[in-house]
C-alpha cells in the first residue's frame, strides 16, 4: 500500500517489546506518548460500531482506514453545517462511552497537558463507562471550551463525539443523513452544503455505522408497506410540513387525512384535502384530546418547569385557538428533519413519526404561551434533543391506563387526527423570520 507502518518499541527484561503500531499516509516522526494516544484512540470508535473487540493494533489501524465501502449518501435540500466551536454539545446531555476508552485516557500525557486531569477514571454503567451526567459539563474542555483530547490529536475520539451532530439511517437508496436539532449551528442553518463535505461525512460513518432498517417498514404499528410506498409518503409528509403558507395546525391535519387516505389504499395527494375543514370535536374525543395533551405536556413539562408546570394546570385547560406559533419557521424544520432521520419512537413507522410531531407542537404552543412568545434558543436546544420515544411510549401507557376503553376504540391514527383537531388553529398567521 501507500501507507508506511510506524513502530516504536520499548525495552523491558533484556528485550524489545512492541508498544504500539500505527497507520499513517506517510513516514512520520511522532513522540512516544502521541504515537500510543494515536493508536488506543482508534479502539473505542470501532467498538461502538462493531460490537465486538479487536485483535491488535494493525488490525484496528487498517480496519480504521479500509473496513467499509463508501455508500451512497442521501441529504436533505439545504441541510448544513459547520461546527462553531460553543461546546455546547460538550455540556448538559449524559454521554456513554466504550470500555476500551479507558486504556486511552491512561495514555494521553495529563501530567504535561492538564495535570488534574492525571488519573482520570471513569464510572462504568453496564457494558460502557460514564463520560458525564446528564447536567454535567464534559470534564476534558478547556477554558476556552474546546476539547483537549480534540486538540492534541487533532480528531475526536468516541464514537458519540465523531458522530455529533449527524445521524446516520440505511435506506435501500443510501444512507439519510440527518442532522440533530440540539447543536445551534444546525439549528441557524450554519455552515456549507453537506453536498460538499461528503468526503468527512463518510469518514464519520465508517467509524461510527449507522441505523439499520428493519426487515419490516410500517405505515402503522399493524399496516407494513414496502420501502417504495414508504419513500413517497414521508416524502409528501415532508413538502407539506415545510410549506410557508399555511400555519403549521393545518399542515399537521393535511398530514392526517393524507395517512388516513393511503389506509384506505387511496393515492398520496395532499392537494384534494386543501379546502378540508376539520369535523368539530364530540364531547368524547375533546376529552380524550385533553386526557392525552395533559399526559404528555405533564411529561415534557420537565423542560421548564418554572413556567410550562404552571401553565398546563391553568383553569380552562388548552385553550390555543387562534394562537398564532411564533416559531413556525424552525418548527418546520425541525419536523422534516425528524421525518428525514427516522429516528422517531417507533423507527420507520410513520403514523409515529406524524404522532411525535403532534406532540411536539403541543408543546412548543404551550412553552411559547408560557413565555408570552418565542422561546429562548437554549430551550429550543433541549426540545431538539428530547427523548421522543420515552415521551410517545409513557403518553400513551398512561393515557390507556387512565381509561382503558381508549385502547380499543382509538387506534394510533385516530389520537393523531383528534390530537390535531384539538389543536388546529383557527386563523393563518404569515411565519416569522427568525
């Protein structure tokens, strides 16, 4: 090959033992403690994306460079980023780490570069060791919020770290790559095309893999399609989520009756329920609407507690009609980025995806009602990052365990579509700029 194999030894007992081994494109001169960081530093990525653990140091060298095929990968129209260097993402959110990421802690030089950091060990959980805590600030930022480990060998390390902000999903097209919500650069639309970065994209994705689809892809937990039928409807949820000229209430309720209608095995058209009116609420679907927004805006009132707790047990329940969404613009991309990703509850079952995204204007409704307009950026990170899944599963456990007649007499769909009559806002409003 091109490379040049660099080893360097160390003598012990009368003999010379090999220490380390690396790959590199070509000869290079590197100190003993950086050559050994460089080789354990590959160890932790490829077990999170193998599962299993590697035979030496040529071995994972070689596997780090040449293991994987390059697929093709598929991008949302405008979807960028560049990192802006906040250390946000270093901060706040629980981060796990694999085992083998130890053996390269106790490599790197502390004693030279962070002397409080020299014996750094970290807390195991399971089959992983605890980076931080959810709350806790990564302990390897320097002052100037950049990461020491990044700085001396010039490349993240942990799996977690390399794949930050993308997320990687298989399609039997290529590979979606999504983007998460919680890092303001994504967020602002920051940085160049990921058209052009698809050379760094892939190096990303061979170390960390991806999600993988199911042998099954759902229109509903009951109702599987094939990925065709599956592709075009996520496809037309997704133009009608980011149209600009209606509120988003009546894009959601656009959304159900075009779920509702490919049930029925009618075509995907958004366009023939335009001029729909929803049909006004019974007295028993507004209480189920009101049964499942108080479970769920309970459970996602952990966000602000200070002012959403009080707002959701104000006298006259969810009163929003007529309740302009401030943030409709980063509230549709939000919504297609989700879609896109198929990282929702349920992976690849799109009345799920439609469900969670129900939820979630509900509560951006009520935080903006609880903060009299837009919401701060720092809590439009966090809702970016909530965790959908626990959200939508305890939703709809409580809610069943609350009235059990519910689980038979609405199926998943039908909670989307009452959800959203329940929300569905009675005038349009021009979307602000952000």
């Amino acid at each position: 090959t091109d490379e040049a194999e660099g080893v360097a030894g160390a003598e012990g007992a009368g003999a010379v033992r090999l220490a380390w081994s690396v790959l590199a494109e070509r000869p290079e001169a590197l100190e003993f403690e950086r050559g050994q960081a460089l080789g354990l530093a590959e160890f932790p990525a490829l077990r999170g994306q193998s599962g299993r653990p590697n035979r030496d140091w040529l071995d994972v060298a070689y596997r780090r460079r040449h293991r994987v095929s390059r697929p093709p990968l598929i991008f949302l129209e405008g979807a960028r980023f560049a990192c802006q260097g906040s250390g946000d993402c270093c901060r706040n959110v629980a981060l796990h780490v694999e085992p083998e990421a130890q053996a390269f802690l106790d490599a790197m030089p502390w004693e030279r570069l962070a002397p409080e950091l020299a014996g750094t060990r970290l807390e195991p959980a399971d089959d992983q060791l605890i980076l931080r805590q959810a709350g806790e600030t990564c302990r390897f930022l320097d002052r100037n919020d950049r990461c020491r480990i990044h700085a001396y060998l010039g490349t993240p390390v942990f799996s977690a770290c390399v794949a930050y902000p993308y997320r990687f999903t298989e399609t039997p097209d290529g590979v979606a790559v999504g983007l998460s919500f919680y890092c303001g650069s994504v967020r602002e639309g920051c940085g160049a095309p990921l058209e052009s970065q698809t050379a760094d994209i892939h190096d990303r994705l061979s170390l960390v893999g991806m999600i993988h689809m199911p042998e099954v892809l759902r229109l509903t937990p009951a109702r599987s399609v094939d990925w065709p039928v599956f592709r075009e409807l996520e496809a037309r949820m997704r133009e009608v989520l980011v149209r600009a000229d209606r509120p988003m209430a009546d894009k959601l309720w656009i959304v159900s009756r075009l779920l509702e209608a490919r049930l029925a095995g009618e075509g995907a058209d958004p366009d023939r329920f335009e001029d729909e009116e929803p049909p006004p609420l019974d007295e028993r679907e507004a209480a189920v609407g009101d049964s499942l927004l108080a479970v769920g805006l309970g459970l996602i009132a952990q966000l602000d507690p200070a002012r959403l707790a009080p707002a959701l047990v104000a006298p006259g329940g969810f009163g929003w009609s007529g309740t302009p969404l401030q943030d409709e613009r980063f509230v549709a991309k939000w919504f297609e980025a989700l879609h896109f990703s198929k990282d929702y509850a349920y992976r690849f079952d799109l009345v799920t995806a439609h469900t969670v995204t129900v939820l979630l204007y509900a509560a951006m409704l009520a935080l903006e009602q609880a903060h009299g307009g837009r919401i701060p950026d720092a809590l439009r990170a966090r809702l970016g990052h909530f965790t959908t899944h626990l959200v939508l599963t305890r939703l709809l456990e409580l809610t069943f365990e609350r009235t059990p007649a519910l689980r038979q007499t609405f199926a998943h769909l039908e909670t989307a579509k009452v959800l959203t009559r329940r929300l569905r806002l009675a005038a349009t409003t021009e979307p602000r700029r952000c």
